[in-house]
C-alpha cells in the first residue's frame, strides 16, 4: 500500500493501528484504551470532516443532466 496511492486513505490506516492495538502484546490495557481512544478520536473528526463537504458521489439527476447537456451538443452539431 502505497502513501497517497489510489488505494491509500488515512482512514484505512487508522483503522489498521486500531485492529492491531487488540493483539498488541507490548501494551498494558490502559495504553491499549488510551491509544484507541485517540485514534478513535481522529477516526471520528475525519468522519464529520467528510459528512460537512458536498456529496463528491454523481447523483442520478446529475447524470442525467450531463447526458442531456451532451445530447443536445451533438443535435446541434452540424458538420462543414
């Protein structure tokens, strides 16, 4: 997985650090609780951060919006 690639995301890799923090044998339980309470902490502000921006997901209307906007393109074209 490469940093930054097209199928990097922070949030997959938070979500690593959190599953691996329950078998980590290193750690007390309290580091265990502390370390998931501040990755889930950043999980959670990473969630609202997406939640607040406009959909970047294409809607059926716009869709067809742009189907229509290219239909009436090529109608209106007429070769030389």
């Amino acid at each position: 997985m490469a940093l930054d690639g097209p199928y990097f995301s922070d949030l997959l890799l938070l979500a690593f650090y959190l599953s691996g923090l329950r078998f980590s044998p290193n750690l007390t339980a309290q580091e265990r609780e502390d370390r998931s309470a501040r990755y889930m902490k950043l999980v959670m502000n990473m969630i609202m951060e997406e939640l607040s921006k406009p959909c970047s997901i294409p809607t059926a209307r716009e869709s067809n919006a742009a189907r229509r906007k290219i239909a009436a393109s090529k109608v209106s074209y007429r070769p030389p």
